[in-house]
C-alpha cells in the first residue's frame, strides 16, 4: 500500500487495508514479497501525475517478474484522469476513484477474474459506508492516534484547486457516528484523534439545514465549535487536532471551543495562500490579509501559546512583484510556526489553469519561492528557539530513524522532539522533556519522566509516502 498526497489520502489508504485484510490478505514488507500493489493517488500538484508515472514504470517489470502479481491505482489522480490510468499504463489491473473505496475487494476479484478494469463513480453514493471512510474496517498506522473523518467534499471554488472536481460536494457526517466513533477508538487506547474535512468550519451547516427541513428547531449555522467540545470530552481523549480550517469560515465560537476545551491542542492551521487582497480575490478566498492577522490575533489573545502553521502558494497568475512583496510582509507579520509553500501548479479543469497570459515566469516564481523561504524558515527557527528551556508534554512515536537510540514525539503544539530516554518508550507514552535546543524544523530535549503508558495492543504500519 503506497500513499501521495495529504492526510485524506492516508486515511483512504487505512480502510483499503483494512478491507484487504478482511478479505484475507496481509501486509507485505517489501514488493518483492507482495502479490498485490495498491497506489493511493494525489493530483494536488503536477509533480504527482509524473510520480505516478514513473512509480507505474518500475511496477511494470515487477509485475512481469511474477505471475498473478496486480496492481491497484485509486485515489484523486485516477478519479481526474478516469481512462487515461489504463491506456498510459495498460498493465494496471484496477482502476478506481475517491468514491468507490469501499469496492475494492470486489473490484480486485473482478479484475482477477475477467482483466482489467476502470470504475470511476461521479459521486459518492448516498451510503454511510461509501461516504465516510472512517466507517469502513481501518488498519491505522499507529494505534494510539486517528484520523477522524468528519467532512467529505468542498463547496469552495479556490481558482487554483482541484479537489472539488475529485472529492465531489462537501457532505457532514452526523454528529453522533463521529462521537461514538471517537468513544470507540478510546476504548481501544487511541488518546489522539485528527478531525479531517477540506473545510472543517462549515461542519455541519448541511446537516443543520437539513435538520430546519425537516421541522427541527435548531439554528442553522455550522456545528464544528460543539463538535469540538464533544469530541474533546470524550474520556481518555487526550488531545484533539484538526485540519484543515478556511479563514474565510473561521468563527469565534470554534476559537472559544479551542480555548475552552483542555483537550483541544494549541495548533491550527491556517491556510493564507496570499497576503494580497488582489490574489486572494482572484483566487476567491473570500478573505482579506487585514482580515486574515485580525482572526490570528484574537487566536492568540485566546490562546497565548498557540502555534500557527499554514499554506501560501507562490507565482499564482497575475501575481506581481507589489502582491509578492504583501506575502511577504503578512507572513512575516502571522509570525508562523512553519510554512508549506507551493509553487502554482496549473491542474487542468481549474479556473486558474485558463489563465495562461498571465503565468508567471518559472524564473521569477523561484526567485520569489526563495524569498518567501528565508522570511517563513526565520520565523520558524526564532520560534523553536523560544521554546528552549521550557518542559514539553511529548507523545512517543517511537526510535528516531536516523538515530535509533534517540526517542522522537510531538508536543502539543505539533512540534518534533528527539530526546534520549533512559529506557526504550512505547509508541503512545505520555512523557515530558525539558526543550534544550531549537533546531530550524525540530526541537531537542532532555527526558524529565513519563506521565503515562499507553494501552493500545497492536500496531500495524501502512507505508507512505509524501509528495
Ligand atoms: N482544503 C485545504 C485548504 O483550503 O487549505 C487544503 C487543500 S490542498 C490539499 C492543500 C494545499 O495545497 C492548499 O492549501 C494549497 O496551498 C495547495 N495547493 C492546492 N492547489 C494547488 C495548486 N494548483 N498549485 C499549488 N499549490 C496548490
Ligand atoms: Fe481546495 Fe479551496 Fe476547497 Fe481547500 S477550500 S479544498 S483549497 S477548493
């Protein structure tokens, strides 16, 4: 099982194992003891498509070298490219798309039985099972923390981006399967859950509207604040994280909800894509960078320590050397905990890919991507620095891999940690270290002591891979 892309696709990626699994098979370590290959796909960025590709090439003589060997491809890449999977690559056996996760076995069977196979639903079929896949059998790559769908979709028509064409309308999950799915993982020792939806602020406004419909007196805004707080009082719920939110939706009740609920880390990312008001209506982001800092200050009136991580896309059409420059004085302004920064990447079927007269020079964009680097690395680095001396709570993913005998984990406010323990730690202990340095892109600290053990039994790795 190979995963591309964001946290949605790792999450797909779980329940096409554990449905594999059900179905009887197990987990290779290594192509060469596999028999079957599934490639989860990612198409957020051209680079993806040719990843793709290539990683296809190679699998076309690892098939060849065995009999009965298959190959699998889902994911936002083939629900975009449908035929062209199979006629670019005509050794792949199965072709699906976001919406049919839940056939895989049945498609894998098919494919087995009659050849290869391309099934592309349009949208996701009005089934609990084939729209959320948290309720579909899951192998975790961990067993202390999940992922938690609460949203399918988006509504939103950002210029630059695709999901909406590959992951259909934004739908909610009801309320109530998200609580009990989260009370269930508890009760297997999970004490970090993820919440993921493309735009989790407007958790729930269809369910709400739909519940008015129907006679219901209840107010007909989104529910995401009270989620928040149920999710986090779930017993044994240690920390709560969600992602991602739209700042164009972000509300002072979900602020106040982080604020309130102990559980709830001091993270959230927050993606600002432009600091100039000209892009971000170009790209119709509905906000304004004024806009932008005044929520992100009363963030961090509400949460003094709060870490602010987000996404800005350099080289957008149009951008000129004035918008530039307003990026960068707004990240330099938001004082980010860490950046992702992408270079524009026309994705065919977008609004912006239309816009070829005003692409901008790839020269130019690098130099600016450079620029842009420099401000958001400084801010990163000043910020791991402040947290030099303080004690961290750190939640145990296990051995460093560069370093086996150093420990990694993450602190509340999702910062890497590598620090020496006197003794081996499980993957899911609570402990705490005394922060010694703060490197560019990790912390160092020295243990001070465990907080807790974890009660997890099984750990089952999905491999993936990041784009
Ligand atoms: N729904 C989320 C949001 O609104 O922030 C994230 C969606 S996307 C999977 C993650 C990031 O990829 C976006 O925030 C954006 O910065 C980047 N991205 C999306 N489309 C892009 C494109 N065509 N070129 C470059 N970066 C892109
Ligand atoms: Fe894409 Fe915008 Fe939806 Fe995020 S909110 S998934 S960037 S369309």
């Amino acid at each position: 099982m190979r995963t591309f892309g964001c946290q949605m696709n790792e999450h797909d990626s779980e329940r096409i194992s554990g449905l594999l699994e059900t179905d009887g098979l197990r987990r290779a370590e290594s192509d060469d003891d596999a028999d079957v290959v599934v490639l989860n796909t990612c198409c957020i960025r051209e680079n993806a498509d040719n990843k793709l590709y290539g990683t296809l090439g190679h699998l076309k003589t690892w098939k060849d070298a065995k009999e009965g060997r298959r190959i699998v491809v889902g994911g936002c890449l083939s629900q975009k490219d449908k035929d062209v999977v199979q006629s670019r690559a005509p050794w792949v056996d199965v072709v699906m798309g976001t919406h049919n996760v839940h056939r895989t076995t049945e498609l894998l069977h098919q494919a087995i039985e009659h050849g290869p196979i391309t099934e592309i639903l349009e949208e996701a079929v009005i089934d609990d099972h084939a729209l959320f896949p948290s309720a579909l059998p899951a192998r975790r790559e961990t067993s202390y923390n999940a992922w938690v769908t609460i949203q399918i979709g988006c509504d939103n028509t950002c210029a630059y981006c695709i999901v909406p064409a590959v992951r259909g309308k934004e739908i909610s999950r009801p309320f109530a399967d998200i609580v009990n799915e989260v009370r269930h993982l508890a009760s297997q020792g999970v004490t970090e859950v993820t919440l993921l939806g493309q735009n989790v602020n407007s958790y729930g406004r269809d369910l709400s509207l739909a519940a008015r419909r129907d006679g219901a007196d209840v107010s007909a805004g989104p529910q995401f604040a009270q989620l928040l707080r149920d999710v986090g009082s779930v017993d044994g719920i240690r920390r709560v994280r969600y992602t991602s939110p739209h700042p164009k939706d972000m509300r002072m009740d979900v602020l106040q909800a982080m604020a309130e609920t102990p559980s709830v880390c001091e993270h959230l990312h927050y993606p600002l894509q432009s600091g100039s008001n000209r892009v971000l209506s170009l790209m119709h982001r509905g906000y304004t960078g004024e806009r932008y800092l005044e929520r992100l200050a009363e963030a961090r009136r509400l949460m003094p320590d709060l870490a602010v991580t987000t996404d800005i896309i350099v080289g957008f059409p149009g951008e000129t050397e004035d918008d530039f420059v307003r990026t960068l004085e707004v990240a330099a302004e938001a004082d980010f905990d860490s950046t992702f920064t992408f270079i524009f990447s026309p994705r065919e079927g977008t609004e912006a890919a239309t816009m070829h007269d005003h692409f901008i020079d790839p020269a130019v964009v690098a130099e600016r991507f450079e620029r842009l680097r420099a401000v958001v690395e400084r801010s990163a680095w000043l910020k791991h620095q402040a947290r030099e001396g303080r004690i961290e709570e750190i939640i145990v993913e296990g051995p460093s891999r560069r370093n086996p005998g150093v420990t990694t984990g993450r602190t509340r406010q999702n910062k890497l940690v590598h620090f020496t323990a006197p003794h081996p730690l499980r993957p899911g202990t609570y402990a705490t270290a005394e922060i010694t340095r703060g490197a560019p892109h990790f912390l160092e600290g020295k243990f001070v002591e465990v907080l807790s053990e974890p009660t997890h039994k099984i750990r089952i790795p999905v491999a993936t891979v990041n784009v």
